[in-house]
C-alpha cells in the first residue's frame, strides 16, 4: 500500500465522482456517493447491491479508486459467467497438471490483483460449491491453488455486487446467509432511475453529447416532449437502458432534434404498436436493416472509416462490405 490519502470533502464530492465517470445531481445520488466515499476510506468487504443497469459497476470503481488501494489493480470477475471449478482457478490460480488443460502454472486473479480490489460481479450467480470456496478465503484471506499445496495469503479488499437482494435469496435457501454476512460488512445501494429526479434528462443530455462525438454524429437536442417523456419514463433498466436507446438514437438518424414521438424512434425504443402490427416478414426485414446499420456504424467508427480493416474485424469480404455502407446510405468518410 503507498499512502492512506484523506477522503474526498463532501463538497468536492460531485467533481470526484464526475472524474469516475458517475454522474448526477439528485438527492438519492447524492445520498448513495456519500455512503461511497465513507465505504471507500475503509478497508473492508462491501456488498453493493441495486437493479440492472444502476451503475454497481461504476459504484465499484468509485469505491477502489478513492481508496487508498488505488495505485493498486482494480480487478472484475463475473462469478455468473464461470462454472464451480473454473471459478477456482480464475480466482486461485492452478498448478501445472493441476487438470487436463493445465499445460502450465498460472496465477489467480487474487494474486494479480495483490494490494488492490477484486470485484465480484453477480455473486448471486454463484453455484453452492463457488459460495465455500469463497467462503473459506473470506475467513482467513488464505487459499491453495488448485492442484497446489503451498497455503497462499492474499491480499485483496473484496467488493461483490448483485442484482438481487441477497437476504431474498438467503431466505429461499438459494444463497448463504454465512457469506452474505461476510460480503456484507459494508453495503451500498444504487437507487433505480425513477427515483432520481431530474438524472434522467442530465444524463439523457450527456449521453447525446459524448456519443454524437464519439461516432462523429451531428450535435442535436432534445425536442421539449421527449425531454418531459425521458423524466417521466419508469426506466426499468435504469442508465443502461436510457444509455442505449441515445446511442441507438445517436447511430441511426441524423435529425437535428431528437424526438422520441416520432413512430421510427418509438419503433426503436421497443415501444411501438406498429411493429408488432407489421408482418413478420416485413418485421424481420426492418430489424435486419436497423440491425445493419447499427452494426455497421459500429464497426466503421471503431477502423476509423477504412474498410479494408472494417472487413477483416467483421471477417467479411470487401467488396461485400463495401455493398452495405452503401446500401445504408453511409459515408466511411464521416467516420475517419
Ligand atoms: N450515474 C451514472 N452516470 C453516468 N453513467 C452511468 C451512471 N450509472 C451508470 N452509468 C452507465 O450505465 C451503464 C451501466 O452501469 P453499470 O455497468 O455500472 O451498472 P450495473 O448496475 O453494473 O449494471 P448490470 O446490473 O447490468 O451489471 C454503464 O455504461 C455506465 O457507464
Ligand atoms: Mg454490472
């Protein structure tokens, strides 16, 4: 560890966390990055927990890197994504032999992530056998590579994260309640975005700006109803789905005001009638074509508008490829 630094004074609190990239200026925000703050002073587990999409991840980064632990690597695991054993290894590492793809010794992510954090993404994902693994290393912070005999002691400060409360899943005997208690020394919860006032639109105004650089898009607004329909929405996935549907916006037309009334953009947000009215074919066509040109500006910004690399990222042929920017209306120059 360098230096225990002091923490952020509330007041320079909303500048810290716009560095971090977490943004808003409601009072449940601003409630959840005090909490942040205090938790990130601390060095102890903590269980952040909130709906999709509420920012668990950024919460996450926020808490390590205004830890004293922020020189040190801030490492994610997505315990949901990975089977029992898998999971042991990934987090303990494995000897050579250890199994019958183990051609070599390797490191776990507790080692690599050594002085710093080891962030458990959906714990509630765990299978049984995952919880005492991890149950054993919360105790003591020892553990043995798999395969190994030597008793490793690993030094990492362990934030987990779930989608869903935890004290459900203990109650339903899904999850145990010996490791929630461990994951949930400290706690942090991330309200939805209904209950942040007016994030939605500051948000909403963010996400325009910064994808409309980002694609090299044209700057536009918002039209006065979209933005009353943006404050008003329930938003059941939270940033994240507002966070898409902008940059679907931003991808797709090219209209100085944003104006989510208009049927195509309705269309876009899942929201409309109209489709599912439509034919199937007629349906399937459209969403092959969004589909497409979403694809398509995505791969052009990311070879900045040339094609022949466009083509080898897509695994597509050129010429092929060539058909369908034009074919949408595209120009590879724009993204250059
Ligand atoms: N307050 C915020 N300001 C700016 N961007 C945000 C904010 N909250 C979330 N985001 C953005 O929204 C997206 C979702 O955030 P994040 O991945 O942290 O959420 P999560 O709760 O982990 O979601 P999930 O449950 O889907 O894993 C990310 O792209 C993130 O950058
Ligand atoms: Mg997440």
């Amino acid at each position: 560890m360098t230096s225990f630094t002091k923490p952020v004074g509330l007041k320079t609190l909303p500048d810290a966390f716009l560095r971090l990239n977490l943004l808003g200026k409601s009072p449940a925000l601003h409630d959840a990055m005090r909490v942040i703050e205090r938790v990130a002073a601390v060095d102890a587990t903590v269980l952040i927990q909130g709906g999709t999409g509420t920012g668990k991840e950024l919460a996450a980064r926020a808490i390590h890197y205004l830890s004293p632990r922020r020189d040190f690597p801030f490492i994610p695991v997505n315990c949901g994504a990975l089977p029992d054993t898998l999971l042991e290894s990934e987090l303990f590492g494995h000897e050579r032999g250890a199994f019958t793809d183990a051609k070599q010794a390797c490191r776990g992510l507790v080692a690599q992530a050594d002085g710093g954090t080891l962030f458990l993404d959906e714990v509630e994902a765990m299978t049984p056998r995952a919880q005492v693994v991890l149950l054993r290393f919360l105790q003591d912070g020892q553990y043995r590579p798999v395969g190994g005999r030597q008793v490793m002691s690993g030094n990492v400060r362990i934030v987990a994260s779930s989608n869903v409360d935890l004290e459900e899943l203990c109650r339903s005997g899904q999850f145990r309640q010996d490791l929630m208690f461990r994951f949930r020394v400290l706690s942090v919860t991330m309200p939805p975005l209904r209950d942040r006032g007016g994030d939605a639109v500051l948000l909403a105004e963010h996400f325009l700006q910064s994808y409309a650089l980002q694609y090299r898009r044209p700057a536009r607004r918002f039209a006065p109803a979209t933005v009353a329909w943006i404050r008003d929405h329930g938003w059941p996935g939270n940033v994240r789905e507002l966070q898409n549907l902008i940059l679907r916006e931003v991808l797709m037309t090219d209209d100085e005001t944003v104006d989510f009334a208009r049927p195509a953009a309705l269309d876009r947000a899942g929201l409309s009638q109209a489709l599912l009215d439509q034919a199937f074919k007629q349906a399937k066509a459209h969403a092959v074509a969004q589909f497409e040109k979403d694809y398509l500006c995505r791969l052009l910004a990311r070879a900045s508008g040339n094609v022949s690399l466009a083509a080898r990222l897509s695994c597509k042929d050129r010429s092929a490829l060539n058909r369908l920017v034009k074919k949408h209306g595209l120009a590879t120059r724009d993204f250059r």
